[in-house]
C-alpha cells in the first residue's frame, strides 16, 4: 500500500526503514525516506504504522 504518493513510498518501505533501526519515530522516518515533507497527507498514516511496528518490536527486545 502506498503511504505517500508524493513520494512513492509504501508500507513496506515504512516497515524495512523500522526493522533495519532507521525509524524509530517520524523525525528519523522523515530524515530516512522524506515521509512527509511535501504536501504532509501522509503523517497521520506513517504514525500509525510506526505505533503498531515500533512498540512491538521495542517490547520484544526489552525481555530479559
């Protein structure tokens, strides 16, 4: 699915920044793939992804 036209950027391009340590918020996913940074529409869906991708990820890797 694409999550910024303006850009060509999708999900899965959201999801590989997140799992490779890229993005952990939107300031480093804007920094990393430009998500946001020309006509904005796309935040609110590229926060939500990194809410349900990060905070799985970050709670897997803070089990003793």
């Amino acid at each position: 699915m694409y999550v910024c036209v303006c850009r060509g950027i999708t999900d899965s391009d959201v999801k590989q920044a997140i799992q490779e340590g890229k993005a952990r918020c939107m300031r480093s996913l804007k920094v990393e793939l430009g998500i946001a940074g020309d006509c904005g529409r796309c935040g609110q869906t590229a926060r939500q992804l990194l809410e349900q991708w990060v905070a799985p990820k970050v709670a897997f890797t803070n089990v003793a």
